[in-house]
C-alpha cells in the first residue's frame, strides 16, 4: 500500500504542526478511534475507571479528555453507570452531510479553475490509488474506509484553501462513525472505487459540472444509507473486526 502510505504522508504535511500531544489529548484520541472504530456502541456505558484501568494512566487526563468527548457531543455523563456513548442523530448528521456536499462541491470547482490541474501530485496520487483494476482493490474493510476519508479531505486539501480544508475535516470527523459503516458491504467498496475514478476523471479533464453531479450522487447514496443504520449493523461491524480497539496498549505518564 505504498500509494496510501504516500497519501497519508500529503495529508499529514498540509495539516498544521503541533507540539507533541499532551497526555490528556493522547486518552482522547485512543477514545474517541475506540467510538470511530466502533468498540464502544452507541448506547454503552463505561466508567472514567475502565480507561484508566485498559490506558495506565491517572484520572485527571481520563477526566479531561472525556470531558472533551462530551463536548463534541460523542459521550455524555450517565449518573447511574458513569459515561454514555451518545446514540446517534441522525438528523444531525443528515446536515452535516448537506454541508458536507456544499464544502467539497466549492472544492471541485476551484480544481477545475486550477492551471496545471495534471501535475497536480495529489490528484495523481488519488487517480493512482482509486483508478484501478477490480483485482488490485482492498475488501471490505476499516483500512478502505479510511482511505475514502482521505480521498474526500484530498480533494479539498489540494485546492490550497487551508479555511476551507479545516471546516471540511471538522464536517468529517463528525460524520466518521457512520461514514465507516458503509465499508463493512463489498457492494458499497466496489461502487466506492468505480464513483471516485469517475470523479476524478471529470476533474482532471476539467468538466466540473459533470464533476459536481458525479460527487453529488456519490455523497448522497453514502447519506442514504446512514438512514438504514441499526443496532443490529452496528454490532455486525464490531464483530467482522471494524470494532478492535488496542484497549491494551499503555499510555506513557
């Protein structure tokens, strides 16, 4: 997966730099991939003391991270048990979505504007990964689903507009969870592959209206099956292996 590594690496350069992360945003983030990952179901309880326990560090970095959690609407606080993971929303994410559609629309019609668009490295690494022949594809799985995400951020990413690519991975983030779900049916894996060449196609030879309309379609179809979301799905996914949160690995102090 040398394309993908290369991607990530695009991706990772154009992010803003920060320091090393602070203990409290590293029990975050193995949380909050834990909720992505779909380790914790919407609906189960924990407690501040299970992630101490599974992560080896104190409570107060537990408490902050989990606070943050709640902030962003992905846990709440339940007397009885601790925490919640927060059910779903699906009207919320139905608007995410639709600002989704409005971010990445504007994004493919700068590309098309763009001069140089074949030159363009992460477009060429994008039509490289997604442009293939059914063998070379990935299965159904967490890796593919996390490709698509970056397939999405890219495509705005290489625009150059850092305001507009930082509202499009914060709509991302908060959609994640569901968006996942669609890489657990080979069908949806086989149509992802087939829709992300086209678009990209359409861009590269700049037809932005059939561009736009390709995308369009492609995004809505992964908003429709959010609505198919249940508990059942749910529990599907966490047993084929999208749900393996590394609980045993050690947070250093």
């Amino acid at each position: 997966m040398a394309a993908s590594q290369g991607l990530r690496l695009q991706l990772k350069m154009h992010q803003d730099a920060s320091l090393a992360p602070s203990l409290a945003e590293q029990v975050y983030e193995h949380v909050k991939a834990g909720l992505f990952d779909l380790a914790l179901l919407p609906g189960d309880h924990f407690t501040e003391s299970d992630v101490v326990s599974a992560l080896g560090v104190s409570r107060t970095p537990v408490r902050q991270a989990l606070q943050q959690l709640a902030r962003e609407g992905f846990v709440r606080v339940s007397q009885r048990h601790g925490w919640q993971v927060c059910p779903f929303d699906f009207d919320r994410f139905e608007q995410l979505y639709d600002v989704r559609i409005i971010l990445e629309l504007a994004a493919v019609e700068r590309l098309c504007q763009q001069p140089g668009l074949r030159v363009n490295s992460m477009l060429q690494e994008l039509d490289s990964l997604w442009n293939v022949t059914p063998e070379q594809r990935l299965p159904a799985c967490r890796e593919v689903a996390l490709l698509d995400e970056e397939f999405h951020c890219m495509l705005v990413v290489a625009t150059g507009n850092k305001e507009l690519a930082a509202m499009h991975r914060d709509v991302t983030e908060k959609i994640s969870i569901v968006r996942r779900l669609d890489f657990t049916k080979q069908n949806r894996v086989a149509a992802t592959y087939a829709e992300h060449a086209a678009i990209l196609q359409a861009i590269l030879e700049r037809r932005g209206d059939a561009a736009k309309c390709l995308l369009r379609t492609h995004i809505e179809a992964s908003k429709a099956e959010v609505r198919k979301i249940t508990i059942h799905h749910l529990q599907s996914a966490r047993k084929i292996g999208l749900g393996q949160l590394a609980w045993s690995r050690r947070l250093t102090e």
